[in-house]
C-alpha cells in the first residue's frame, strides 16, 4: 500500500513537469533556452515580478505571468525588433530582448500576494 502510494505520487510529479516541459516548448518553441541568468535574476515582490537582466517589471495580470510546476522560474523572451519597423530601427533594436513569457513556479511563496 505504501509502496502503491509513493510509485502514485512519482508518477503525478513527472507527469507535472512533462507537462510543464510541454508548455514551454508549445509556448516558447522547442529549441529555447531558460534565460534566467540566476537564482537571483527574478525577484518577486507585492506588485508582481522584477527581471533584473532585462530591468522590467511584470505585474499581477500581466498575461505574460504563466504558473508553472516545477520549482523554478522560466524567462521566455524575444527580439525587441519587428518586421514592421523601419531597417534602421530594427537594427538598433537587433540585440535587445523583451519578455515573451515568465513561467512562475506554483509554489513561489509571492503567488499569496495575487490571491
């Protein structure tokens, strides 16, 4: 019985980050990269989410914020230039990133400060 119950929980928690795995890639495409630089790149806060390396702030409701399982944050991002800026703006704008999506661990204690 015990055993039945642990091999029960391992499958639901493999199952959880398949399907979060699956998200990601649906979302972000199969080939991203998790671009939280460290643990310290997301800092959670009253008002929602501070990315330090892209120096934005994502607040509660901000489509953008997508809770995940797992036990950690997963910056999705894209290129700031767009096929309908002018050549040069496009270039300017070449190597900057802005955030596609933010995948959110369910458990981040700042998830009660949404509630």
């Amino acid at each position: 019985m015990k055993l039945s119950a642990t091999l029960t929980a391992l499958t639901i928690l493999f199952a959880g980050t398949a399907v979060a795995e699956s998200r990601i890639d649906t979302l972000c495409w199969a080939d991203h990269v998790n671009e939280v630089n460290s643990a310290n790149d997301i800092v959670a806060n009253p008002d929602g989410f501070y990315i330090r390396s892209l120096e934005v702030q994502l607040s509660y409701g901000d489509p953008r914020i997508v809770l995940a399982t797992g036990n950690r944050f997963h910056l999705c991002t894209r290129s700031a230039a767009t096929p309908d800026m002018n050549e040069n703006l496009a270039r300017l704008m070449m190597g900057e990133r802005r955030v596609k999506y933010l995948f959110v661990p369910i458990t981040c204690p700042s998830n009660a400060y949404s509630s």
